[in-house]
C-alpha cells in the first residue's frame, strides 16, 4: 500500500492535477490498484457541469495514467526518467463517475521496457466498470 | 488452431502492422522502412512488439526493439521465437 506522501514522492503531478489518493495493491511488472475519491468540493465542477456535476473521462484517463507511471517506475526502479508522455490511448467509457463516487483504478500491465510501456487499465466505481482500455507511454 | 505457414504470417503482420501504423497494407512492403517511409516512431515499435507477443503467444525481449526495421525482419525475428517455441 502507498499514502498520498509515498505517491508524491514518486509522481510529480500535484493539487489539483493529482488524480490518485491511495495505492492499495502493487506488485512489480504486473499490476497496480489505486483509487481516487472524488469530492463535489474539487474545482472543475464549477464548470464540468454547473447543474449536474460529472467528473471529466479526460481526468479518468489521468488518473489510468498516474497509477500506470507509478508501476512503471516501481517496475524499474533505477530508471531515470521522470517524464512520461501519452502516446497512444483506446479508452471506452460507460457510466458517468460524480461526486462522492470513489474510482478504483486498476492497471496491468502488457509490455514494459526502459523506454516506455503498454498497460491494460480499467476505472471501476461500485464494483461497475465505468471506463477500459489500453494506454502506451514514452518514458524520458 | 490454423498452421502458421510463410505465406499467412506475412499477411498477419502486414495487416496487425498497419492496424497499428494506420496505413494501408498495400504500402508495407517486404523492405519499405517503417520509420523512414511509414512515419513510425519507437512507441509504435513498442506496440508491434506487444501486438506481436500476445497474437502468437510469445516472449520477445526488449533488446529485439532496434531490429524491428521493416516487415522482413519482423517476419524473422517472429518465425525465430515461433520456433523456439515449438
């Protein structure tokens, strides 16, 4: 398991791009489970949507992301890089998260090199699978 | 299963590489360069790979990357670890 302090320590997004709360799960070249609690104070339900608050697919997506980088570097601990960028991405999305929903982020992985890598991640609220797919990072 | 033959993994590659690449079969001849004449970059190399890996169900090491030149050598190197596997 990983706190928010031990996440921080490894990711460089923070408020309020910091789109994991907890690690609960992690084994190295395998797979990752993470989760987001997501809150009606957080600042883009000002505007995403003012009437009916919907937390946006693209910071799900953000969230697959940060948790696939953790594994990533927990995967290859002296690797040096600490960017990484998106560089391919097939997601599919079926339910709406909204506030109070916490998002449990699972990724696994598929192929990881020093270069980069390719995972399965899937965003799951309430035991449904809100969104899946498949995401490939360049590491630099 | 259907036997993998010379003839059918070629057009298996062909079309997994251009699914992955987004380009027409037709253009990804035996020798066209993959990032020179196809515009591929080594993200796109990474997926091939994976692609690759989970179609026939076989390992292929991350040193093997830099050799992913064109479609020939992808025939070779995939034809190598299918027999390995045998």
């Amino acid at each position: 398991m990983m706190n928010i302090e031990e996440i921080e320590k490894i990711l460089p997004q923070r408020y309020p791009f910091l789109m994991l709360d907890r690690v609960t799960d992690i084994k190295a070249g395998e797979y990752i489970r993470a989760y987001k609690n997501v809150s009606a104070n957080e600042e883009y339900f000002n505007g995403h949507f003012e009437e009916k608050p919907v937390f946006p697919g693209v910071l799900t997506a953000e969230a697959m992301a940060q948790a696939s980088c953790l594994l990533i570097k927990k995967s290859i601990p002296d690797l040096k890089a600490t960017l990484f960028y998106i560089t391919n991405m097939k997601l599919r999305f079926f339910k709406t998260i909204i506030p109070g929903d916490r998002v449990d982020i699972n990724v696994k992985v598929v192929k990881i090199v020093r270069t980069g890598g390719i995972f399965e991640t899937e965003a799951v609220v309430n035991s449904y699978i809100v969104a899946k797919g498949e995401m490939t990072f360049a590491c630099k | 299963m259907v036997k993998i033959t010379a003839q059918n993994l070629e057009g298996q590659l062909r079309t997994l590489i251009s699914e992955i690449v987004e380009t027409e079969p037709e253009k990804i001849t035996l020798d066209a360069k993959f990032v020179d004449d196809l515009g591929m970059d080594s993200m796109m190399a990474l997926e091939i790979l994976a692609a690759i890996e989970k179609k026939y169900k076989i390992q292929i090491p991350e040193e093997e990357l830099g050799k992913l030149k064109n479609l020939k050598e992808i025939i070779n190197l995939t034809e190598g670890y299918l027999k390995a596997r045998l």
